[in-house]
C-alpha cells in the first residue's frame, strides 16, 4: 500500500511528539489525584494551573476565565446550558452551517425549554449575513444567545467575531464563539473582543483528544454542566484529566510559538492545491470563499457529478488518502453534509481536504495524479 | 527527603506500565478520528469496539449496554439526568454517604425539576438500612430512582447491589448503582443483577484519568447527555477519547485477570494495617465495617481527638506520605467529610488509608513508625 497521505486536519490532528513529551511524566511519575490536598498531589494542580495560566496568557483572558472540559463538544453544551439556564436568555440565534455540537444542543434546548430559536441568513459564499444578524437581534426585545462559528469546519468561512461580538453588544446580546477550528490556528485577543464563551479542542492543534477548553467572560456566572465535586473551580466535576490538560497547554503554546511559519506553510499547500485542481480537474469548484475570509487549513472542493465522482471518497480510501465528505463528528448520518445542502451550491461531490504543518507540496502532487486517474 | 508511600488509590491510583503501553499507539501511530469514514479511522472506531466488547464481556453485559464516558462523574450525570427527563422518575432515594457526583446531581434535580429527594437511613455501622428503603419504596407510588453506591469511598463498606436491585424490581423503581470503587476490583455479573445503570472510572484501578464507564441496561432508553455528534451510538457526543477508551478496557482486562491474587495481597495489607495500628496506638477506632461487608483496598481510621492528630494529615504528608481525609474530589471542601459527619461516631481525626498491588507490608511498618512518632 502506497504511504498515507492525511488531509483531514480538521477532522483531527497527529499529536506533536513535543506534546506527548509533555504528557508523559503525567502518565507514569506524577499520577497523584490533583484535587488532594498532600503536596504529590497539589504539585499536579500547580501543574494545571500553570497550564491554566499559559492558555489565558495565549488569548489575552484572566486564568480564572479558562476552563477545561472533556472536549468542545462538552464545553459547548456548557455555554449554551449555561446561558439559558442561569443568564436568562430565552431565544437562541444561530445558522444553519453550525457544528452539531452547536445545532443539536440548540434544537434540545428549543424542544425543552421553549427557547426561541431563529438561523440567520448566509450569503451566496456561505458567509452569515451580519445585516440579516442585526435586523434580528433588533427585532426582539427578548435576551438572546448569539451562537456562531469563527469558522467553518467544513468550507472554511471565517465570520469575524470582532463584528458579531460588537453587534451583540450593542444589542445587549450574549455571545458564544465555536471556534474550534481557529483557536491555535489565529492568534486570538479575547481582551479585545466582545464575546461571553469560547471552545476549542487540543486535538484540532497537535494536542490530545478528549481535552477542551471553555473561556467565560468574567461578567458571567453560569452554573456547572456536570455536577459533584468541586474540580475547575465547580465549574467541572470529575477527577482532572491532567495529561490532557497538560497536552492542550503545550499544544497551544507550539502553535502560537510557530503561528506565522506554519500559516505561510500550510497557506501555501491549500493556494497549490486549489491552483492544481483548477488546471487538472475540469469543472472543479470550491465552495465557500476559498481566497478570501477563510481557514488557511480547509479547501472544500466541488468535483462534478458524476458516477466516478460519487465513488471519490471510497477510492481515495484504497489508495490511502484520507480526507471527508464532511464533519467526522456526523459521518455517521448519510444524509449528505448539512453544510453543504445548506448552501446554494451546483450538484457536487463534495471532497474537504484540510491541511496541517506535516503536510507537503509533494504531497498534493501525490493526490492531484491519483485525482486524475479516477475521474 | 524519605522515599514516598502512597496509601489513597481510593483517590486514584497509579497506571499500570502495560496499560500506559497499550496506550500509546494511539498516541503516536494511530491517531484517526474514530468518527471518520476511511479506514485509518475506522480502524480506531475498531479498536474501540473491541475495547467496548471486552468491557462487556468482563461485566457480562452487552457490548450495546456499555458507553464509554469522560469520567464517573459524567456517567452518574447522565444515568441520574437520563432518569428523570426520559424515564418518568419523579422521585429518587439516595443516602446521605453517597458521592458528590450522586449527591450534587441529586440536589440539582430536586431543585430544578422539582424531584421530591429522600435520604436512606444508615445503621449504626454505617450500612444502609434495607429495611428503610424498603419502607421507603413501598410508601410512595410515585416512580423511583434508587440510586446507591456499591462501596463507600471513604469508609469502605459494601451495600449488596443485588439485595437493592430485588428491592427495586419488586418495586417498580430504576435503580443506579455507582459502582466507582468496585469496577476493577471486584467481579461484577451484571447479566444476574437487576440494576439499570452502574458507573466506573479506570483511575480506580491502574488505567487513565479523564474516561468512564456507564452501563445502561437495555431496557432503558435515555438522551444523549452531551450533545452534538453521533459518538457512542448518539448517546455521548463529542471526538473519542480513543487512547482513554484503550486505557480502560486494558486495566479492566489486567484487574479482572489478577483479581484473586490481588485481592488477597491487598486484603492482607488492611488486615495487617488494622492489627498493626489497634496493636500500637491507644484508642484508635475503625469507621464503618472494616471486618464485615466492606472494601478490601479501603480502611478509614479515628485517631482520638487531640492537637497532634489534627496536625497528622499535616505532618503525614512532610513525611512524604500519601493518605487523606476524606474525598479528594471534596477536599476544596473544609468543613470535614460528609461521610464521617452522617455517621453517628466519636470525636475525631479520620484519615482513609486506601491501598493497591503496589503496596507492600513494609510500607505498612514504615507508617506505623511514623504514626507513633507523631502521635
């Protein structure tokens, strides 16, 4: 079998071996219970709060505005729990090209709280519509939960959150940024923008998985997701998972460290990319706004429809390419990506190829001639 | 500084080097997302198939009834929510002894749903009083949840969750068994008890921190706790865990397969503690029901009350030694034990000794020379 090539960063990342470096000593040497109060065990909770501290440095928050999770998706589910629950909002606007994480827990809460739940309107490129936004957040009196995207995991649309956060402000709305596919990808400034809650997941960035973060803004207090001890400052119970912890510190601090030179690595590949497709495949299209706002690591391409082209994914898979139709979080479900079917886009087969800093120009070579074979 | 002994695996324990090792592939190599269609992710949603199965087949469950969760105290989470917003429970009984993770969720869904919430009365041991639940059970028509630890993590003693099980049948009620403390340590058939959920973390028993078992029986259908995704057959949203999975079904594996020869080390290791302490220090007394039904791995002692045995944790841990006051996941907490405060016993300082396959007896002879210097 001919080597692997992985372009599915969006879907996960291999782990920097400078990061389970880090992890390791938490697996064998230092395995006390950081929640006791001996010093083997308080020298694990110094441990994570210093990881606390080196993350809050990173996006420019106070330590005890970071918390961590079991992941995005959890972390997410607090947000938005939290803020129905416990900082009074009763309607929920949000778009249809959400992560699951996002749109399921909005329809739950829409079912089972009688939340109002409204989408705002994309743009032709799939951008949210920030004046679609604005007549809809002026349009009700009613104390409302922003909840979008910085960018899109499956066509890479950025929406600045800059914008969104401003218009909630004025609106005295709150605001919950998913940006699980930017934070270790952008430089964030959480000091200067107006946002209530954001997530993110190591294992986006070279960092585990089954770790995440949730930023709340110090003005809000909301109450715990997953209720017994009194872990994370009773924000999270449940013994700390520490290598993970450890993990999303260290990850985030080699992204951050290497930021401009693995943006111009990895812009590179997806601009040589798209190029190649454009001169080799007739008909391609991509979806979203490839060359303008738009993750520097995801192309979602448009290939033809055609009987080959249906069959893409399964025979990129034989000969080792992996990349995905859509989000790996719904691969399960057969519908077709929502994202997709939520834009106004040509009959397609939809192909995301997402890149990291282990990938190579030789290896879009690589696909580009295996493309061109099967289509 | 003296070499360290580390007497409170009832907080967590350290991993065992096979189980890190089965780990780290996953790590390295493997890194897929499970979730992921092509087969360098199927092959980990595989992987954590097979993990599912061997749990299972450990419990004598099937591999349908088990989900792998970030913790315990997620898994109590999900089966206490899952019972009282899908299964019609308006009523749950519990015990004042029980964890934070039962006992916080509990308090929550009273206040917030509107659970009426009773506690079981405890004999003088420490023991739940059957007869009391049974009372309890029978005087109410109203649906109920049980839900009970099988072994205390603090005073050790052991409820028999086949007894509370019939009770419940016969009475029409659900019944959650957390079951934190004996995953791992003791032979669990689930196939012959009647119980609905059970809890487990792998920190208890060698493997990783940050991943659960829930066992849902199959008569039960409950939501998903954590939404978003499909994982967990849509019942636990969010990107696998995939090395914790890994990590927990090996130590299951490792625990169930040393069993009896571990049992009776570590047995020996208490009931030579408990002769060793009545042996050298006046006036110490053993909470709860160290000879009877009670936990081979846990001894919770009273030192009678005086300045130097307020100091003992204190002075316990200078000397490099690990053992604690109550729950680690309560130890923020500094208005004492919740355990030791329901039971009806004498002034004291209570220090939980909680042992392993680690321990040895000369740890045992090293403590105790260091209890009398202190005492």
């Amino acid at each position: 079998m001919s080597a692997r090539i992985y372009f599915d960063n969006a879907a996960t990342t291999p782990i920097d071996p400078e990061v389970f470096e880090a992890m390791v000593p938490y697996f064998t040497d230092h395995f006390g219970n950081p929640s006791s109060i001996y010093s083997y065990g308080r020298e694990n909770r110094l441990a994570i709060e210093k990881a606390r501290k080196s993350v809050a440095g990173i996006l420019h928050a106070h330590p005890s505005e970071i918390f961590f999770t079991s992941g995005g998706t959890e972390s997410t589910n607090t947000a938005l729990f939290g803020a129905i629950h416990a900082l009074g909002c009763t309607r929920i606007i949000t778009s249809p090209i959400e992560h699951h994480a996002t749109l399921h827990t909005c329809t739950h809460l829409s079912s089972t709280k009688g939340i109002t739940l409204e989408y705002v309107k994309l743009r032709e490129n799939g951008h949210v519509d920030l004046q679609d936004l604005e007549e809809k957040l002026a349009a009700s009196p009613a104390k409302t939960l922003v909840t979008l995207m910085h960018a899109n995991n499956e066509i890479g649309n950025i929406t600045s959150i800059e914008a969104v956060g401003e218009l909630c402000k004025q609106h005295g709305a709150l605001f919950h940024a998913d940006t699980v596919q930017t934070v270790g990808h952008f430089p964030l400034d959480l000091s200067s923008i107006h946002v209530d809650f954001i997530t993110g997941a190591s294992h986006k960035f070279h960092g585990p998985k089954g770790v995440g973060l949730l930023y709340i803004n110090a003005r809000n207090r909301i109450p715990a997701f997953v209720h017994g001890g009194g872990q994370e400052r009773n924000m999270r119970a449940g013994t700390e998972n520490i290598y993970g912890i450890i993990g999303f510190a260290k990850a985030l601090e080699i992204a951050t460290m290497r930021h401009e030179q693995d943006k111009e690595h990895i812009a590179g590949i997806k601009q040589y990319m798209k190029k190649r497709l454009e001169e080799k495949i007739p008909g391609v299209i991509f979806n979203g706004d490839p060359d303008g706002e738009s993750l520097y690591t995801v192309l979602s391409v448009g290939f033809p429809h055609s009987d080959r082209s249906e069959m893409l994914l399964f025979n990129l898979d034989v000969r080792n390419i992996c990349v995905s139709g859509g989000s790996a979080c719904s691969s399960g479900a057969n519908q077709g990506s929502h994202v997709i079917n939520a834009l106004n886009v040509p009959v397609q087969s939809t192909v995301r190829f997402s890149f990291s800093k282990y990938n190579t120009l030789q290896e879009v070579d690589m696909l580009l001639e295996q493309l061109q074979e099967l289509l």
